[in-house]
C-alpha cells in the first residue's frame, strides 16, 4: 500500500503534463468530456480528481465522482470514450484516478465551451482543439486507398520547404501559392495519408514535418 501511495505522490510531484491531468472536483461533465476527448485522440492519460492545481490532495466522494465521469463519457463524447478507475487512498483521503487508453475510434468529439462538438487533442498540459487536417486525416484513413493519391506541383512545393526549414504552415502555403485554405488542407492530408509529413503542434501554432519513416528512406 505504501508503495503504491508512494508511487502515486512521485507522479503529483512531476505535475502535469501530457498524460496527467489534475482536477480538485468534478463539477462540468462537459468540461471533464473534453479531457476524455483529448486523452482518447492523442496519447491516452490519466485524469487525478481530488488533486488541486498545486499538488495537494483534496480528496473526493468517489460514488459521486464516478456518476460525473460517466455522465461525461456516456452524454458528452462521441463516440463514446471508454475508460477505467482506480481509486487512491492518500492520508485518509480519496483521489480518484480516471485512466483513458488511445482510442483506435478516432475521432472522438466533446461539447465546446458553447456546446458545439468538436474534436480535442492533448497539447502539453492543455486541452486544444484539433487541426481541421488532423480531422480530415482521421476519417479518410478508415477509407484509405493509395490509389487515390497523387504526387503534384504543390506537394513537391511543401516537400521542398520542409527540406530547407525543417516545417511548413498552412498560412505559409496559402501566401505562396494563392491557393485556397481548403485547398491546402486537401494537399496536406493526402500528403499525411501518404505518411509523407506529420503534425507537430503547440498551443499557439500547428506546423507540418516529416514523419520519421519518410525520413529514413
């Protein structure tokens, strides 16, 4: 028992992160749905409720807890987001773990904060809203063909600029070649269908790379 306590305080001193959340209760299911969300479209991690911001145990109800984790999961995601729980007993109080795997049902979709649904992804500590890319990428790869894609003037443009600055923007694109956005979202997906580039994303910004595999042709 000990060890295991031990072991859940070593991952609050850490703080959060990618794979840890924080939450002192639980008192928005559609809040909590957007976590579940983004855990489930990225990674996979683990939500601690009766944890404050700080690292400080708070403790939690656990029955009530449950009945607002499941709420979120079972009205709030679509499609639904599975997950489990694990309760912690720290110094007489409970902290409730709330684990979430990476889903192989992506996307999965969570209200926004005006109740609209939309897709999330875990960007460092925070919740974020997906690339419209990322999205598109999702659905098409349930259908993919690789003879649907082709390998134009544009493509080259971005596998060129990728080589010299190690990234290309969407922003970049559009400026340079006069094309519209939703032109250049359809390039870059099938240039990421193609497992040619990737996302790599912060809170602020969304550029796109080579994956690792195209890379070491």
């Amino acid at each position: 028992m000990d060890s295991q306590r031990n072991e859940l305080l070593n991952r609050i001193a850490e703080g959060e992160g990618l794979h840890l959340d924080f939450k002192h209760c639980i008192s928005d299911s559609g809040k909590i749905a957007r976590s579940l969300a983004a855990y489930a479209n990225t990674d996979g991690g683990s939500l601690l409720i009766g944890v404050r911001d700080n690292g400080s145990i708070a403790g939690v109800s656990s029955d009530e807890e449950c009945y607002m984790i499941e709420t979120a999961s079972m009205l709030y995601t679509y499609p639904v987001v599975e997950y489990t729980t694990i309760n912690h007993l720290v110094d007489g109080k409970t902290v409730l773990e709330v684990v979430v795997e990476k889903s192989d049902k992506l996307p999965h979709y969570a209200p926004d904060v005006r109740g609209d649904m939309r897709a999330f992804v875990r960007c460092a500590d925070k919740n974020v809203l997906a690339p419209p890319e990322l999205v598109r990428y999702w659905r098409q790869s349930k259908s993919f063909v690789p003879s649907d894609l082709y390998y134009d003037d544009v493509m080259k443009l971005i596998v060129d600029e990728i080589r010299i600055s190690g990234f290309v923007t969407k922003d970049f694109i559009v400026h340079f070649t006069g094309m519209t956005v939703r032109s250049v979202e359809d390039v870059l997906v099938n240039l990421m269908l193609m497992n040619v580039v990737t996302i790599e994303m912060d809170e602020k910004s969304v550029r796109f790379v080579f994956t690792e595999e195209y890379k070491n042709q």
